[in-house]
C-alpha cells in the first residue's frame, strides 16, 4: 500500500505555484496554520488537494496517530535501544511518571540556580558550558537568542576538542568567578572529557584552590560525573529517555536558566508543551509539524531534492540552521527502517541555511538560477530585536518576503542568463516576536515535524548509531597509530602525528 501511494504522488502532476494561487482564492487561508504566537505559511509549496489527500493516507497507512501516542505515552519507540524518548514529558506532556520525574529534576536544577544566584558558589560571573552535539547546540542557540538584552550571566559554549575553541572561549575570564558546566548526557564524549579537563588545569593555573568546587555536571549518568569528581550536590541529572538532541529542556538547558532565569526557562518549556498539545490534538490538515513534514516528504521523496534550505531572517535565530542540522541530519540521516529493513528511498535531505539577508549575497543565485531545485524555509518576526530605526527591520521583512516572491514566480526573459524559471517552493515562519515562548514552541515544532518524517519514511529517528564507526577509528588510531589502515589514512597519520 504504501510503495501505491509513493508512486501516485511520484505521478501526480501539480500545476505551477503561481497556477496554484490561481485557481485557489483562498489557498493563503487553506495553507497557513497558526499557532503558538507563530505563523506558517505553507502556501508557496506544491502540495495540493491531491498530493494532500495521499499523505493523509500515507500518515494512515504509516500509523501515525498509533505512533504519535506512543511518543506521548512513554512506550519504548527508540526500538533500536528499547527505550522510550520521553522530551515531551519535559514540558508536561507524557507519561505521568516520566512528567513527575522530569518536574523533580527541574526543580533540582531551578535550586541550583537559585542558589548560584544567591552565592552558594561564589561571587560568579561566567560560565563555561562545555559539551558538544546536542549537548552544546541548543543552549548555544538559546543564549544567544535569548540573551541580546542582556544575560545575568556571561556564558560561553565550547564543543571542539581543537584546544583553540577553549582558548578564545576563556580569553578575559576570571577563572575565580567562573563556573564549568559540564554537558554530557552519555558522560562518555572524549572531545568534552578532554575540554572540561583542559578546563580544570585554566583554574587550578589561574589559582582556583578548590577548582572541583565550581564544577557542574549535566548528564543522564550521575555516577560518571561522580567518578570524574564532581560532586553529587552539583549534578543535575536527566532522564536517559531524552535523546541528547533532544536535551535543552531539561538540565543541558541549565545555562540557559542561569542566563536568562528560571521564569524565561519556564517560559520556554511552556511555549514548547503548547506546540506538543497542537501536534498532539490537532487534525493532520491542521497540524502545523504535520503539514511541514508532508512538504518536506513531498520535495524530498518525489522530487530527489537532496537538500533544505533553512534562512533566519532575524539575527537572534542565527544559529537555529546548526540546531536544525543535528536535529534533522542526525535523526533521519538512514538507510534503515525501524525494522531493520533497506529504507528503500531517500533518506532525510541534507539541511543547510544561514541568515538573511547576508546569504542573498552569497548563496541565492544558485537557489533562483541552479539547476538543482531547493525547498526553502524562511523564519522571521514581526517585531524586530534591537532599538535602532525601523527601517532595519522593515528593510529585513521586505528583503525575505521579496525572495520568496521572486523564487515562486521567477521572471521571464529571452536572455537566458537573465531568465529566472520561477516556480520554485518555499515555506515561512513568521513569529510575533522571538521570546521564550516562541522559541520553545518553534523548536517544538522542528522536533514533531522530524518525527513525522520519520513515521512516514519508517524511519527511528531517536538512534544514531552512523556516528559510531568514526568514533573507534578516532580511537584505533590513538592507541595504535597508522597501523592496519589504508595506505593513504597511513600516511596522514605519519605525516601530521609521526610515531606517536
Ligand atoms: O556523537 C553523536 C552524539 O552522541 C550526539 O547524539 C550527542 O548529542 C553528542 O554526541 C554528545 O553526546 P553526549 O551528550 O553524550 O556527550
């Protein structure tokens, strides 16, 4: 059934986006869901009532109601590890158990930061959030958007083992009023291992005396962070039903609570469980993550795009194109169903982006002119995020919605170096305002709209066991240098680490 409803949507010829608007008076209204203070617009793409109806069957046929309430019940839908992923639950919306667990332990942490603020550890100034993947994303990208009026205080993300990342990171800081936060849920991940040691050598040089004492461990395995040394009143665990990409609502969330305050964290997490409740409830054509997910597939799948392109047109969403990378890369990056069978189609497209407007300097000749065809994702707010003149902000909207406009009805011309062929897709995300709120409720949105890809393409989006394999060779090759690989890797290894 399902390979009948791929070809009838591989078959289906819908007319041109422009054709589309014009036999549909009211396809903005029929294509544009809003939700959460956030505002998707769906209507630039090439999914019609037909295309539509077959994902409607293909959600049926894929059981996605089935597995949408095994996500929000705690069932064990990670198949490959035999666990549940249980984030949801870290916004209220899960098993009552795993809710209870998930408020407990953010409590723990909001007692933390509540006593940081009140000296428990010192007079702090700093903090050192060390971690990498999806331990080291969401809070990069959740200090910087949040924290332009000013954090309470000052964080800095390291992730690359390159020692140079550690060294800019603690250029001007006072390693007296600093705190490390050390991110890991496995408490495993050599690259942050070796930065939070790195990280305790700066202190003990800089004349810290007790340098333990102002370690913080965030993980899902307390007794790693206790081996290590830290001791058990400054760890703040999390449940190892979240997947590490999934983290930023519990304790790898903690910079952000200090940065920002409990009641913006709060926020957060309420902005995301809103967005829970309306991909949870809410009808498959009126369901924003389902929606997107469907012209994701839609792209993807009948069209071999290989890529999606992601532009925030608002400097406070700068890093979510990396966020959305681990989120999307990394979740349905596979060639294998949950069953363990050959996927058989495309996996997930390569997600790629960066900020508007500096990339229509860059990169959009090739999405209006290339010869490959790239789905488009446009984010912005209505309200900008600075206090100079309007005009920036006006000159910022203007600039992403023309390059929507003149992506979908190009611009004809019998100089073929000046023919823009047009009819190329795009979807937009308009916030209010980039807040608490929304933020969590926007990234709550990627998450389910990943999950729908997944369930569509049966796909387990909460493994990852490609990033495996590199891992030991990184480790063959520590312990046994170039010997047993192949000629060229040898002679890299003798060229740049000699002996060894
Ligand atoms: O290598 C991939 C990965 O396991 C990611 O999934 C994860 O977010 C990252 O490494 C960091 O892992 P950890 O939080 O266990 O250090």
């Amino acid at each position: 059934m399902t390979d009948k409803i791929w070809t009838e949507l591989e078959k289906h010829q819908p007319q041109s986006l422009v054709d589309l608007f014009a036999s549909d008076k009211e396809r903005v209204a029929n294509m544009t869901l809003e939700h959460s203070g956030l505002r998707f617009d769906l209507s630039k793409t090439h999914l019609d009532s037909i295309a539509l109806g077959h994902f409607e069957t293909l959600a049926i046929d894929m059981e996605l109601d089935r597995l949408k309430t095994a996500l929000f019940s705690g069932a064990a839908i990670n198949v490959t590890e035999g666990r549940a992923a249980e984030h949801t639950a870290e916004r209220g919306y899960g098993a009552a158990d795993a809710v209870m667990h998930a408020r407990a332990l953010q409590d723990r942490m909001r007692g933390l930061v509540e006593a940081i603020d009140s000296g428990f550890m010192g007079d702090i100034r700093h903090i050192l959030h060390i971690g990498i993947g999806g331990s080291a994303l969401g809070p990069k990208l959740l200090v910087d958007s949040l924290g332009r009026d000013g954090a309470r205080y000052d964080v800095r993300v390291v992730s690359n083992v390159d020692g140079a990342a550690l060294t800019e990171a603690v250029k001007d800081m006072d390693p007296h009023k600093t705190i490390v936060a050390v991110a890991s849920k496995t408490f495993t991940t050599t690259e942050t291992l070796l930065n939070a040691t790195s990280a305790m050598e700066w202190m003990i040089e800089g004349g810290v005396q007790d340098p333990y004492a102002q370690f913080v461990a965030l993980t899902a395995y307390p007794d790693k962070a206790i081996e290590w040394g830290i001791d058990e009143s400054r760890i703040l665990p999390f449940n190892e039903a979240v997947g590490g990409r999934y983290s930023l609502w519990c304790s790898i969330g903690f910079p952000v609570a200090l940065a920002h305050g409990w009641a913006v964290f709060a926020d957060m997490l309420e902005g995301a469980g809103a967005m829970d409740r309306h991909f949870r409830d809410a009808p498959v054509l009126e369901n924003a993550p389902t929606m997107a997910a469907f012209a994701d597939l839609y792209y993807a799948q009948t069209k071999s795009c290989q890529t999606r392109a992601v532009f925030a047109y608002d400097e406070r969403l700068r890093l979510l194109p990396d966020y959305l990378q681990q989120l999307e890369m990394e979740s349905n990056g596979k060639s294998v169903t949950a069953d363990g069978a050959p996927l058989g189609r495309h996996s997930a497209p390569v997600t790629w982006g960066g900020v508007g407007t500096d990339a229509q300097h860059a990169v959009f000749q090739l999405l209006h002119q290339g010869t490959h065809l790239i789905p488009v994702e446009f984010i912005a707010s209505k309200s900008p995020g600075h206090d100079f003149d309007t005009a920036h902000h006006e000159t910022l909207l203007v600039n992403c919605f023309a390059q929507g406009a003149a992506l979908m009805a190009g611009q004809h011309s019998g100089d073929l170096a000046r023919n823009y062929v047009g009819n190329r897709p795009s979807t937009t995300i308009l916030l209010d305002d980039v807040t608490p709120s929304t933020i969590g409720a926007l990234i709550a949105f990627y998450e389910h709209r990943t999950f729908v890809n997944a369930v569509l393409l049966g796909i387990n989006p909460f493994d990852q066991f490609g990033v495996e394999l590199g891992k030991q060779i990184a480790k063959s090759i520590s312990e046994n240098g170039p010997i047993g690989f192949d000629p060229s890797t040898a002679a890299l290894i003798e060229a740049a680490l000699g002996d060894h």
